[in-house]
C-alpha cells in the first residue's frame, strides 16, 4: 500500500546528472501506482525552501496540477502515491505533510497505531493539524523533535530527530523525510513496511521497490528491520532507531525497465496475461538437472530437518491463497505429509498448533503482504521452519524466511495478479517435488516423468493464449451479468475460486467460486433462470471418477436453468451436451491442470471488465501490495 520515492541528485563539484528531482519521482511514481492511486503528492527543497503540490485522485490529476503550477528545479525531492487508510483520499489527507512551520514535509505508507495519544500530546503544545491522517501526527512529532534541536547557531540534525521519533511511533511505517535547512538529504525509515536504497554515480534513491528508480540503477541495497536511511548524492549511512551504525545487503535488479511497461497490449494486466508461458518457464529453469533431479540450491533449509517434517503450512492471502490450495493437492499426493492451507490473518490470531517439525511454506508475490508477514514471524517465534515462494527479490517475507523459493514471472504491475499465480503454483510444485526426492516418497523416474509435464505447460498456455478470442467475445458479451458462479473440484475449486476473484476484483459484479460437491448443500438455491455458471472440468483421463462427478453437477445447475460455461480438456465430448458454451484447453495431468484452466477465467474476466470501461490496472479500492493488517 502506498509508494513512495525519494531522490538526491549531485552534489557541488560534482558531474551534473542532468536530473531534475520532479522528473525522478514523477517517473518512479508512475511505476509504483500500482500500490495504491487515492492520491497523490510531491515535495522538493529549493531555494532554502520547501515546495509541494498534492492532489486526490491518480496520478494524473497530480500531473495536471503541476502543469497548472509548477515546481521550481531541484535536486531533492520525494513522492508520494496514496492507499488510504486514516482519513478519506481527499486534497487535505493527501502527502506530504508538512511540519516545522512548512520546512519539514513527509510522507508515510504504513499504520502509526499510537497516532492518537501523540494527537494529543502535540495538540496540547499547539499544534493545529489539517488532516485527518496518522501521518500528518508523525510529521509534527518529527518537526517537534527536530525545533528543539535548534538552539542558537547549532543547527538540526534530520537523521537525529528520525531516529528520536521512530522510538516513539509503534505499527508500521517507511517514513520519508525532507528539510528545508538540509537541502542536500533525505531521511527514511523503516519499520514492518518496505524500503529500498537505489545505488547511483552522484545520485541516490528511496523507493517502496525498486521499480521506483529501475529507470536509473540496477544497484539496490536491501534495509533491515527498524533502520533508517540517510542519503545524500553521495552518501547512504544506515543505523539502527538508537543510531548504531548498521550493514544494508546490496544485491543487483536482474529485470530492466522494459519488463515492467505494456509491451503493446493495451494493459497491463493484459500484457502479464500473456507473460504467463515465460513465467512459468523462467521459474522452472534451472531448477533440476538433465536425469530430474531437483536441485533447489537456494533453499538453504538443512535437509535433515525436511525429513522429518510432520506437518505443511501454507500461508497466503488473496490468490496467493489459492495458489496454496493448488499445491496442497499435489504436496499432499506426492510426499504425504499433511499440508494445511491457511489465510494468514485467520493462522496469526488463533491459537495454531505449530513446532519445529512443521514446514512453513508462504506464497506471496510482493513479499510484502504484512498479514503473512506477521503470520511467518509468529510460526517463527514457535520453532517452525519457513519457507517463501516469493516474486519480489529481497523484500521482506524471503529476507526473514529461512529460506526462499523465487518465482521468476518478472514484475507484476496490475493488481489483479496472474502471472505470479502460476508462478507460485509452479514454484510449489517444485517444492513437493523436491520434498518427495529428498523423503523417498517418489522414484527418480517418477519425478522425472512430472517435470518432463511440467516443462510442457509454457507450450500449452500459449496454445490456449493464441485462441483467446473466444473466451474475449463471452466475456464482452457478458458485461452486463449482475452474478456468475463458478464451480470445480479438486485443483478445480481453487481454480474457480480464483476466477471469482478475478471477476470480482476487475468488473466489481457478484461472483463466488464452490466446490462442485458443496452445490446440493446450499448454494444451488441460487440457480436461476439465465444465471451463469462456469465449470472447470477435470480431465476424462483422470481417477477416481471425478469427471463423471462434476458432468453430473453441470447437469443438476443446467436443470434448474443455469446458463453452463464449461473449461474442458480438449477431446471431452461428453460436457458438449451440457454446455452452452465449451472452452478446451490441452490435455495435461490432473494436478498441473490449474496452469492451464486458470487461463481462460482471466482472460474472461479482462474481458468482461474492459467492456465495461473498467481501469483493469487499477481497480477500485485496490492496492498491489496490502502492507497493513
Ligand atoms: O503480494 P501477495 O501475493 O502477498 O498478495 C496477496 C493478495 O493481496 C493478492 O493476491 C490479491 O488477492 C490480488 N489482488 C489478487 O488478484
């Protein structure tokens, strides 16, 4: 939630880098929208003074405003793009903050829980506050801090009065500061919230991730927990919230800039919709050798300690959710070992039974999600072992796992996610299958066998991407459906689940994923004359008589008048007869079949969305990476 950047350019004496603070953040701001697009704002030190300009609404509307009244040329700046939180997403609320009589501006992403009491307090010393935010509180504090360290001739010291505030602030906060009477510094912290340093020659950067300053270095320095940042042009000094100095982790951004625009397709969202054959392949590349032997050499999870884990638990929100209970079907097939899947606000707050004999495996594509990073730090503090399936090199959840997993999709900028879920559910099943190689629960030969399926799916993703405009039609033609459902079974309910989401997320329309098997229990109540149903089919091929099963559901919301819009495997004649509408994807084994139906429910929901004129990039009320509880 929130983005946030920050920039010095070149100091005196230095060669001139040409760049003017206003055009770095604007254009790492326009990376990062995707975090949150309530509002958004922008401060710069000039001529001893601050100057800033912030508006609701996108970031365009903040462009418009600067265009109307610009901002003086300068070398240091920060930016702002707002989730809100505390207080509506108006002008007032909008950052930066100002502080210190308008000589301290800030900006926040996070949750400042004792916003209340210091209310209080600094109200009681006078201040007049015209917000209705957290942050706004934290401004004050850090303006109060700051005038009292001015005493005659000796003068305030930013990173001093950061640290004295950040003692007093509890949640979660990055906080982002800047000072007329220290033009050549920005000062940041740190706290359950994400910071990167961008390395520059005679420039650096603070952003939320690196996308806000990939337009100028590949060199990022990972922040540890509770740290602040001071960076000049040539300078970046880390300490602790006491002052201790402390180590950032520099490491390299493998993806360039390229990667994270459109690519020629009209969103986003689109253009990772088609990313999807690639992701599944970068993800799978290099992680076995030529005889099936997987070879996870980044999870670094002593392997004797793998052998006798009794229990699996996954942790996720959102699609990542259903990314997990995707592999639970194939973990729990391939290793036996009980694996639990588990919405991770639900697992922090109960009482879950956890010891050192369980795997804790997250899913997150930000590594950012602060519900499944309070989760993973609770099983942690309980002796379990944690694993991340991540997207996001060096964000948080991986750095305090015990060991990461990437997903290799490539930045993910729309919202609503679709190459990282089948880049997770991948990742995941390179995670069974190396727990079942390192327990004995599969032969050699086996294993070799699934990855040879695995390593066919790009081919069949793309074969189901070249016929999309089918599914496109259906969807455009549906925009004005008020409720679909969805049902699966098996890997097939989590499939329908996500393509409510999907729908949900994108066209802001009634949409619910069941298990096919639940349907008599209640929820066939809502079949109706003309109501929509899609239903994700397992493979004819497949055991247990689950095809058989789910043509009999189709057939019992298709008697009560439900329109069925069924995903088959390709040669499935039997759902002909039942079907309205048939979408046939390729054949593949039962379990890696989600890579492959998934797809067409994206694609519809996209679809529908954009018919309705929807922004698909940046639905309503959304942000990409929820960093608050
Ligand atoms: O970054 P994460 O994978 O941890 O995010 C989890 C959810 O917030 C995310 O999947 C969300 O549900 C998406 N908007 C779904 O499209």
């Amino acid at each position: 939630m929130c983005g946030i950047v920050g920039y010095v350019g070149h100091s005196a004496g230095r060669v001139n880098t040409g760049h003017n603070a206003l055009d770095v953040v604007l254009e790492g701001l326009r990376r990062l929208e995707y975090r949150g697009y309530d509002s958004a704002g922008i401060a710069v030190v000039a001529d001893g003074t601050i100057s800033s300009r912030k508006k609701s609404g996108k970031l365009s509307n903040l462009i418009a405003e600067l265009e109307a009244s610009p901002l003086p040329d300068s070398l240091t700046g920060i930016g702002h793009t707002r989730w809100a939180t505390h207080g509506g997403p108006t002008d007032l609320n909008a950052h930066p903050h100002l502080a210190d009589e308008g000589k301290l501006a800030v900006i926040h992403n996070g949750i400042i829980e004792n916003f209340a009491e210091l209310k209080l307090e600094l109200v009681r010393k006078g201040v007049d506050f015209k917000s209705e935010t957290d942050t706004e509180v934290a401004a004050a504090l850090l303006g109060d801090i700051y005038r009292n360290q001015v005493h005659g001739s000796s003068k305030g010291d930013l990173t001093k009065a950061m640290q004295l505030a950040c003692q007093r602030l509890e949640g979660a906060f990055t906080l982002l500061a800047i000072h007329a009477d220290q033009p050549d510094v920005v000062v940041a912290a740190r706290r359950n919230s994400p910071l990167v340093v961008g390395l520059g020659d005679g420039e650096n950067f603070l952003g939320s991730d690196v996308s806000g300053f990939i337009d100028y270095t590949r060199r990022a320095v990972e922040l540890g927990q509770d740290q602040i940042v001071t960076i000049t042009a040539d300078t970046v000094e880390i300490t602790d919230f006491y002052g201790a100095p402390a180590e950032g982790k520099e490491y390299h951004v493998d993806w360039d800039p390229a990667s994270a625009e459109k690519g020629g397709f009209p969103s986003f969202m689109e253009k990772e919709i088609h990313d999807q054959p690639d992701a599944v392949l970068q993800t799978l590349l290099g992680r076995s050798d030529v005889n099936g032997r997987l070879t996870l050499d980044e999870l670094r999870v002593d392997p004797e300690l793998l052998k006798h884990v009794d229990k699996i638990i996954v942790l996720a929100c959102g699609t990542s959710a259903y990314a997990g209970q995707v592999a639970k079907y194939a973990i729990e097939h391939w290793c036996r070992i009980p694996t639990e899947v588990e919405l991770s606000h639900e697992f922090r707050y109960r009482d879950p039974i956890v010891d050192e004999n369980t795997l804790i495996v997250s899913i997150s594509q930000s590594g950012e999600t602060m519900d499944t990073l309070m989760a993973v730090r609770y099983a942690k503090e309980q002796g379990a072992k944690t694993v991340s399936i991540c997207n996001t090199n060096g964000s948080t959840i991986p750095r305090e796992s015990d060991a990461v997993l990437y997903t290799h999709a490539g930045p993910e900028i729309a919202v609503a996610s679709t190459k990282a879920f089948l880049a997770q559910i991948t990742a995941a099943y390179l995670l069974g299958l190396y727990l079942a190689q390192l327990r004995g629960n599969k032969f050699q030969g086996e294993i070799k066998d699934i990855l040879a399926d695995l390593n066919k799916i790009p081919a069949k993703i793309q074969r189901i991407l070249d016929n999309e405009a089918q599914i496109k039609e259906l969807g455009q033609s549906m925009a004005d459906a008020k409720s679909v459902l969805f049902l699966g079974r098996h890997v097939g309910f989590p499939v329908a689940m996500e393509g409510a989401l999907k729908l949900k997320e994108l066209a802001y329309i009634h949409a619910e994923g069941f298990a096919a098997g639940e349907l008599k229990h209640g929820p066939i109540a809502l079949i109706e004359e003309g109501q929509p149903v899609f239903v994700v089919v397992p493979s004819p091929r497949g055991r247990d008589s689950l095809h058989a099963k789910v043509v009999s559901n189709i057939q019992e919301v298709r008697a009560r008048g439900a329109k069925t819009i069924v995903i088959a495997e390709e040669g499935d004649e039997a759902v002909k007869a039942y079907a309205e509408h048939v979408f046939y994807i390729p054949e593949t084994p039962t379990l890696l079949a989600p890579l492959l139906s998934t797809v067409p429910l994206q694609i519809f929901a996209l679809a529908l969305a954009s018919a309705k004129g929807y922004d698909v990039d940046q639905p309503r009320n959304l942000a990409k990476s929820v960093t608050v509880e």
